[in-house]
C-alpha cells in the first residue's frame, strides 16, 4: 500500500532566522483529508570528540526550551550559507567548542530528531586524534567543557541523564563502529 500524503496547501505562520512553521492539508491515502504542522529547520552537525584516553569530550550549556543545564556533544546549525557543508560545519564546531582539531572525522550518519513534524536532519561525526587548542565559542554561547570516559557516558545515558538526541546516537553508532575502543 502507498502511504503517501499529497500536499494540497501550505500555509507559513512564522519565518525566523533558523527556522519557519507552516500549515499543510494534505490528502490521505485513503482519500481524506488532514493538517500537518511542519517546522522547517536548516539542519544541524554533532560530533562526538573521542581523545586517546576514550574519554568523550562534552559540552554543558543551558537549553532555554528546557530551562536545564545539558550535556552533550559538541554541534551547531548549517547556518553559514545555503548548501553549507555538513563536515566543514563539522570541523568547525569542534575547534569552536572544544578547541580541538581532529587527524580523524567519520561520518556516523544523519538522524531526523522528530519527522513528526521537524525538518531538521543533524549529521553526526565522531573525532579521534584530537589536537588541543582555544575554545573559540560564538557570541552568545556559554559553555564548559567536560571530559567523560565513554564507559560513564554510556551509564549516564542508560540511567536517563543524558537525554541530547544526538548525544544518544552519536555514541551508539560510535560503539557499534568499534570507534570507542581505545585500542585501535
């Protein structure tokens, strides 16, 4: 069976700097009819910093969605003109954050943190070879860094302390991967 939906109309309600909100109807597969609010969002890099010890290097910074305090990895919006490259955007949010240049970038995948209704796609990236260097965070953006071995990381995101979407699959991809064994 196809279960596409046709868009019929759409309708913007916002447009900010990074994102916009609209309004579709859509036909169903069936043949009726529906409303689909939809966030359209410029996309986004994470990467998962991994130094020789298998200590993953985090950010905290607060959430103001939240109202918390969060750690995660070290990430940042395809902001810098239309068709930014992900892995540049990549490399450049890791020596921003951390202060770190990387001999080694994979690409661990893209993830869609709630097709339900947001366009964004986030690109993940794991760093190894980590060179240290001068935090060079934005104007605006407040953080600490911190190191956490990758065996506590994984604990505190079994036990539900860390709940950063890409933090989670960036660190699960990197395990199956291989990529957190210090022993490479």
């Amino acid at each position: 069976m196809d279960f596409t939906e046709k868009k019929l109309s759409e309708q913007y309600y916002f447009e900010g700097r990074i994102m916009k909100a609209r309004v579709d109807e859509v036909e169903l597969p069936g043949g009726g009819r529906a409303t689909r609010e939809v966030c359209e969002h410029l996309g986004g890099v994470g990467i998962l910093p991994i130094d020789a010890d298998g200590q993953v290097l985090l950010v905290r910074q607060f959430r103001y969605p939240f109202g918390e305090l969060l750690l995660e990895i070290p990430a940042g919006k395809l902001d810098h003109g239309p068709g930014e490259d992900h892995y540049a955007c990549g490399v450049r949010e890791l020596r921003e954050e951390t202060g770190c240049t990387a001999d080694e970038i994979t690409y661990l995948g893209c993830i869609y943190p709630s097709p339900g209704f947001l366009t964004e796609v986030t690109h993940l990236y794991a760093a190894r070879g980590l060179h240290a260097g001068e935090m060079q965070p934005d104007e605006g953006e407040f953080l600490e860094l911190v190191r956490i071995p990758a065996d506590e990381l994984e604990r505190r995101i079994a036990a539900g302390e860390i709940r950063d979407a890409k933090t989670v699959a960036a660190m699960y991809r990197a395990r199956l991967l291989g990529l957190l064994d210090t022993r490479r």
